[in-house]
C-alpha cells in the first residue's frame, strides 16, 4: 500500500474552536483509567513498508462504512468512541447524519464474509466548532458508537497522548488503512489491512519540504496541531481511503496514537510527507466530549526520560531530495535503455522503469490480429541492460488494455524474473505524472524506441527543443478544440530541431523514436513516436503523462515523480489563445506564435535572395513552395532560372537566437498563363519540403480573395539591410471605390488599401510587401503582393486561385465565406468626371464619404 500520497480533500465546514492546546489536570476517577488495557497488540512481526498486516497486529483499527462501503478509517480510543478525521463527514459546510455511517471493529480483509467482525452503528458525530477543511487544521472527529464494542484480542482501545506528550522527530511510527496503494489505484482484493512505516518529521524541516513548489506548484504553510510524517525521498505514505486512520507509535511496551490520518499532495511523492492532525494538543477537547461515558479514553502518562530528553533532533535539517532516476552520465548514454531479444525476431529498444519492469512498444511482440494470443514462449526472451554482463530473463508480459487498436497506448510491460541492482549500473528513467508540464523550450533528445536500426549522422540530429502546447496542439489537434491548459495532459508533444537533415538516403523513418524531456539534470521519457509517414525526424509525440497511473498500478514501483520546473509563469502559456484556428484539409495553416520571439517572427515570410544581387519578400504557400512577386525573381526578358534561395526562420539580417531556421533553393520557377501580359506572381518550387514548425509554416489562402470582417496588415522591411518586419495596418478599399481611383491602369485581380494614419512610411517598397489579414477566427490569410513600384495596389491571389490549385496540391484554402471581392469584367460604376481621381486627395476623401471601406 501506501507508495503514494494523499489527494487534498477540501471539505469546508461548520464552526468555532475548542482550547484545544492546553494540558489537563487528572481526577482520581479518570488517573484509575490509566489502569485499563490500551495500546497492547497481540504480538508479530512487520513488514517495514507498504505491506500486508498480520491478523490482530493492529486491535484499536476501525474501518468506518457509508453508502455500503468503506470511506475512511477509524481508532477505537474507548468501548463507545472511535477516533476519525472531519472532512471524513462534512461535506458542503453539513454535518453528515450519524445514522448514515456503520463502524467495522475487528475486521482484517474486506473481502468475502466478515466472520468475527463487530459492526456498530453510530449514534453521533463530533467535530471541533472551528473545522472549516483539512488543509486550515482541525481535522478530527469523534463518533460515540450505538453499543460499545466486545474488548478482546482482535478488538482493543490504542491510548492517547496527554497535551504534555511529546514525541521525538525520527521516530519510527506506523500507519494503517485500507486506502489505495497509490495515487487513484485502490487496493486490489482481497483488501487486506495495509501497513506502512513513518517516520516523524520535525515541524521546521517539514515546513521547509512544503515551502518549495512541488506538485501542483503548490505551496503549504504547516499550523498548530499539524504533524508531518514520512520521508523526504517519497513512495511511501498514505493515500485517498486512508484518511481518519491512526498513526501509532511505541514507547515502554504501548502504543500511542501520535496523529490522524488527514491530508497530501499526492501519494508518495519526494519532498510531500504526509499531513497528520496531532492527537496531543486536542487532550482537553477529547476528555470535554467524552466526559461522562460508561467508558473513557485512556491517556497514559509518558515516562519522564521520554518526555524531558532532546524530543527535536538539534541536527534536523532541510534537503530537498531529488529523484533517484533519470540520471545520465551524458545524453546519449542511457542507464536505462532496454533492448528486448525475442528468437526470430529484432531487437525491440525499450526502457527501464523500475528495478523489476522494462516498458516497451507492444507493436514489437503482439500481432493486431491475434491480441488475445500474447506470446508463450516468454522462457527464451531475454533483456539486454546496461552494465550487466548477463542478459536477464523475462516472467510477465502485460498489454496496455488499449495496444491492439490505439497508437497513443502501443505500450507493454516485461518484468524481469529478478530485480537489477540499480546501484550497479543501470539506472531507470523517470516518468511524468499526468499532471505534469513540460515547459516549452526544455531541452529533449530522441532515444531508440522499438525496432530499427540507429540513427546516421551527427549526434547533434538527436536534440530538440519542446513547443509550447498550444502550437503543438492547433498544428496537430482538432480544429476549434481547446488546447489542455498547463497541468493537464496534452494530445501530442512536438520537438523542433535546431540542424536541418540534408543528408542523402537518409531516412529516419526506417527506426521509432521515444522523446526524453531533461528537468534540472533529471530525464524523463516524455513521449512515444506518433507513426507518421516521410523521412523526417518525428514531429509529434505521443506523451506518456496519461499511461502514468496505468505504469504505477502494474509495476506498484515505478518512477513517476514530480516535475521539477515549475516556473509557469503567468506570461507564459496560460495567456495564449486556447482556442485553435480553423483548419484546411492539408492541415493547419497561418499559425502565428504567441507571443512571437522578439515580437518579430512571422512563420510564412521568406526571404528570396536572387542570384545574390537582391533580397525580395515571399511567402510560404505549402511545404514545397513559396510565392513571390515576379518583378523580383525574374529579369526583364530574361528566360533563365536564376541561383535563388529561400530563407525562412529570419527576423532580420541575422536568425533569432531562439529561431530555427530552414533554407532552400529553388528548383523551378512556375508563372500562370496571361495572354499578351507578364503575370505579377511567381511560385517557386524549393528543393525539399519544409516541415512545419514556428518558424517555418504555410499561410492559409482564401477563395474569396478577403475574407469577411479580417484586419489587414502590409508586411515588410523598413530598410532592405536589415530586414527586420515590420506591419503596417491597412483598410481595404472597395472594388468600386479602387476601381473609380485607378480606372484605366489597374489589371485583373488588383486591389488598393489605405494604410492607416503615420503607417504609410513603415515599409520600404522595392523588395514587394505583402498583404495579409487575420480571420475571426485567428487564422492568417495571404491576400496580395504588392504591385511593382507601388505602396497601396496589390496583385492579388484571388484570380489565380486555379492555376495555385493545380500547381501546388497542398496549398491551404480555407471554406469559402462571403461574396467575391471582384468587380464583373467590363463594369463601370465611376462617374466620368471620378475616373482616374486617383492624383486628387480631395477626391479621395470625397469617395471614402460615400464608399465604406472593407473593415481593417
């Protein structure tokens, strides 16, 4: 049991308090109770840590029932009261009635007929007036029983501490209770009493453990009649069921109850010990409720050596414990890497989890046909691990419920037929919680994982940088899904990778990879391969957050710690769109970063250097394609294909710090068929595709030109040096109005927009800006490039909608929406004394009072 800690149970409550810290004075009536038998078990020998009690090891244990079935545990104090917790019974700030609760004494396993089990009914309910939740303190209870209980060996009171007693931190003492054995894995049939050692911890070191972020980034600050015991390094400790349970310890032959059951963050989880309420300081609270009972609690007097002797370590420090897994010598050199070798079969790379478990893929071993068939010759399979001489043998293997038919759960557990010695060599990785975040930005490297052979080239191709969620998920994901918030589990993880592969023939789609996440030196396995088609290093994974309680309850050892980052931020993901942009049928498109690096960086700008002798702007339409205004990638009456690059990834002269960027070169130039006229754009054919990530991702494009109720922008460079972008905001004039202005020298497909007040001058002409809107709904759209020479017209998409179609496969097109942009070819709706007002402010102005503009 117990390898994991209790969740915080909030339960608000109903009113003041008892002096509750102060020592009472003894009538000779209650010194004559000391005289009756408590805190006497029947003797045995123990387990030391999360294990099976022995019948009648623990006499005073109770086990209290609603509903049919156990909700918390209890401690007989005297034949009519039982100990508990509060928030075992308040719920909502409402007291639960009495009746609805039965008290079990005497029971062992909760499984099957309960022979020699006493049942009581309850006949009230105590809490102190001032409990309001188990985390302000408070937290205990008392239950007067029906009918006192039938004392005897399987049913006997512990005894209570005076005010006065005081016990030493490091003490060993014991907690028992039928809870789950970690974290919402309950205990399995037939739900044999659990017990577990702990040790006191001293209220400082406790409160030093709690001040530091842990899990759930949370902080907790200890109060009076807290106590905390457990272990620094974690997995062992109470959990969810548990609660209003005794924690006992030994002095002179009895046992004492020091606390009760009350609350943690998480089960077993480093620097979290457990939360107990103190029996002690609440002496004279007990004594004034049971006050005139056939039977009274009995509080022994402490030894007097015990009790004025150092009771608080002086050495007592505070060390925050770090985890015992992920640890590599360097990346690359994994303590934990598995290779499972089956007879007839490759090598299936997997990893190291616990001393006894290796996690692997199950698509190495099971058939999708024959799932209910797992493999029988498991005597001749062997497992290869670091450091050791022998291969190990393999006892068990267990299937994710979900491997035959689920890529995210392509997992399966061997356990070896003995476990390693980590201490000799190798080491497990570390497994994340399903609450756990990984940052964007931690660094992560890719380890072998199933089959295939490994990866060629630099080392330096295994690294990558994590994406933030939101991008991650918007690329990949569903379109208008929510994006998971931090601390819930992701639908995918997606790496980027700073070097680019150019290597011929090489194709990394021939091996499986898993994704490791580095945290303050500590590795953990973030993600398993999400199988997807091409050469390219994988894009997305899928995380193992959500197979982390399915880990934990078959292997009831495995590593699943805490996070170790924890600086969220509130400028960080939490204050990104969390709703995904519309999608296309190739996938996402015009995703933009937020907050962008820098402020600058924007995914589908190119820079198109052409032939070294001039740098124009363009725009990625697909993987494998860019597109460009013609004036800028051809010569006048020049036939030849000049040397063209395409960089993209850039924010000017220099890449972002933080960029990644990608280089191509063009192949081939493709211009639309015009009839007697120079087409204005160009799409350029890269050398290979470009895989999408922040720096580097397709515009969308719409079929309507613009789409309804967008704000536009003319991107740029302010000096063709540097080549930093920038925006400059525009409205869009009206066909009718754009057409009165530039009648006669306008072609097809050409549009005018008005920039707003002092952006005119923002960006330079000669290298072709582009003209772009944002949706509604999020997405950016390519509108235009602008015409040779001009800063207001721009040759549009919208008439070449066909040709981009045909040319390039994978263009992005959103849904239609709205009427076309474009006049009818012939139409003249200017007044003739309007026509060619294009030089004339006054007429201008004059057009805008009575032509709206396209909102921008």
């Amino acid at each position: 049991m117990f390898q994991h800690l209790l969740l915080p149970l909030v339960i608000l409550a109903i009113s003041p308090i008892p002096g509750a810290f102060e020592d009472s004075v003894l009538s000779p009536a209650q010194e004559e109770l000391e005289d009756l038998d408590c805190g006497h078990p029947e003797p045995s020998d123990r387990i030391v840590g999360g294990s099976d009690a022995r019948p009648r090891s623990w006499p005073w244990q109770v086990s209290l029932h609603h509903g049919g079935g156990h909700i918390c545990g209890g401690s007989l104090i005297a034949p009519s009261w039982v100990l508990s917790a509060a928030h075992c019974f308040v719920n909502n700030r409402t007291l639960e009635p009495a009746a609805e609760w039965s008290v079990l004494l005497g029971v062992h396993s909760q499984d099957g007929t309960l022979d020699g089990v006493q049942v009581r009914a309850v006949a009230a309910i105590l809490v102190p007036d001032n409990y309001s939740s188990a985390e302000l303190g408070a937290d205990l209870a008392l239950l007067r029983l029906a009918s006192p209980a039938s004392l005897g060996p399987a049913v006997r009171p512990v005894c209570l501490p005076r005010a006065s007693h005081r016990f030493a931190y490091g003490t060993a003492c014991w907690a028992t209770g039928w809870g789950d054995v970690q974290e919402k894995d309950p205990l399995p049939l037939p739900w044999v009493l659990q017990e577990v050692e702990l040790r006191l911890l001293g209220e400082a070191a406790c409160q030093c453990l709690y001040s530091r972020p842990g899990p759930f980034n949370l902080t907790f600050q200890l109060l009076p009649g807290m106590l905390c015991a457990g272990y620094p390094e974690g997995r062992r400790d109470t959990c969810q069921g548990d609660s209003g349970g005794p924690l006992v310890c030994e002095e002179g032959g009895r046992w004492f109850q020091a606390g009760i059951t009350s609350f943690g963050f998480g089960c077993g989880r480093r620097n979290r010990p457990g939360v107990f309420t103190a029996v002690a300081p609440y002496e004279a609270w007990i004594r004034e409720q049971v006050m005139g009972s056939e039977s009274e609690p009995v509080f022994p007097s402490q030894s007097p050596e015990l009790q004025s002797g150092p009771w608080e370590l002086k050495d007592e420090n505070c060390t925050i414990t770090l985890p015992e897994c992920g640890k590599a010598p360097q990346p690359g050199a994994w303590p934990w890497e598995a290779q499972v070798m089956v007879p007839g079969s490759k090598p299936c790379h997997g990893a190291l989890v616990s001393e006894s478990w290796v996690l692997v893929p199950a698509s190495c071993f099971l058939d999708p046909r024959s799932t209910d068939r797992p493999p029988r010759d498991l005597d001749n399979w062997r497992v290869l691990l670091p450091s050791r001489p022998r291969p190990e043998q393999v006892a068990r293997l267990v299937p994710h419920k979900n491997a035959s038919w689920d890529d995210t759960s392509d997992l399966v557990l061997l356990q070896l037929r003995a476990p390693v010695n980590l201490s000799l060599g190798p080491r497990p990785v570390c497994l994340p919680h399903p609450e756990h975040y990984f940052l964007p930005g931690s660094r992560c490297r890719l380890a072998r994982w199933g089959s295939g052979g490994p990866a060629s080239g630099p080392t330096a191709l295994l690294e990558a940088e994590l994406l933030s969620g939101w991008w991650c998920h918007c690329l990949y994901g569903r379109q208008g899904a929510l994006v998971p918030p931090p601390g819930h589990p992701p639908h995918k993880l997606c790496p980027a990778y700073r070097e680019e592969e150019e290597e011929a023939g090489h194709c990394w789609n021939e091996s499986s990879w898993s994704l490791l996440c580095q945290e303050e030196g500590t590795w953990f396995l973030a993600g398993i391969r999400d199988f997807s088609s091409g050469c390219l290093r994988p894009r997305a994974f899928h995380p193992l957050q959500t197979h982390g309680p399915w880990i934990g309850h078959v292997t009831q050892g495995a590593y699943l710690e805490d996070q170790l980052a924890w600086d969220w931020g509130s400028e960080g993901e939490e204050t990104e769109t969390q709703i995904c942009p519309p999608r296309t049928e190739h996938g996402a498109c015009g995703l933009r970063p937020e907050p962008a690096p820098m402020g600058l960086l924007w995914p589908w700008m190119a820079e198109v250097h052409v032939a070294g002798d001039r740098v124009c702007t363009g725009i990625l339409v697909a993987p494998g394609w860019v597109l460009a205004a013609t004036h800028c990638v051809l010569r006048p009456g020049s036939t030849t294909v000049p040397y063209i690059e395409v960089y993209l990834g850039r924010a000017g002269a220099s890449p972002l710090p933080q960029g990644q960027q990608v280089s191509r070169l063009v192949i081939s130039i493709r211009l639309p068929r015009h009839l007697g006229l120079r087409p204005p754009l160009a799409l350029l054919e890269l050398s290979s595709q470009i895989e999408p990530s922040p720096s580097a991702l397709s515009i969308c494009l719409h079929p309507g030109g613009i789409p309804l109720g967008a704000s536009c922008w003319v991107l740029g460079w302010k000096d063709p040096q540097d080549r930093v972008p920038v925006a400059a905001a525009v409205s869009i004039l009206t066909s009718r109005l754009c057409h009165c202005l530039y009648q006669g020298i306008l072609t097809p497909g050409t549009l005018c927009v008005l920039y707003a007040e002092g952006q005119e001058d923002r960006c330079e002409v000669a290298s072709a800006p582009l003209l772009l809107c944002q949706t509604e709904g999020g997405s950016w759209v390519f509108v235009g490039i602008a015409v040779q020479g001009s800063r207001e017209l721009f040759a549009t998409t919208g008439p070449e909608e066909a040709w981009l179609s045909h040319t390039v496969g994978e263009a992005h097109f959103l849904p239609p929406s709205g009427s076309p942009y474009w006049l009818p070819e012939g139409s003249n709706l200017c007044p003739l004394d309007m026509a060619g007002a294009s030089g004339s402010s006054s007429a201008v102005l004059f057009l805008l009072l009575l032509t709206p503009l396209i909102q921008g």
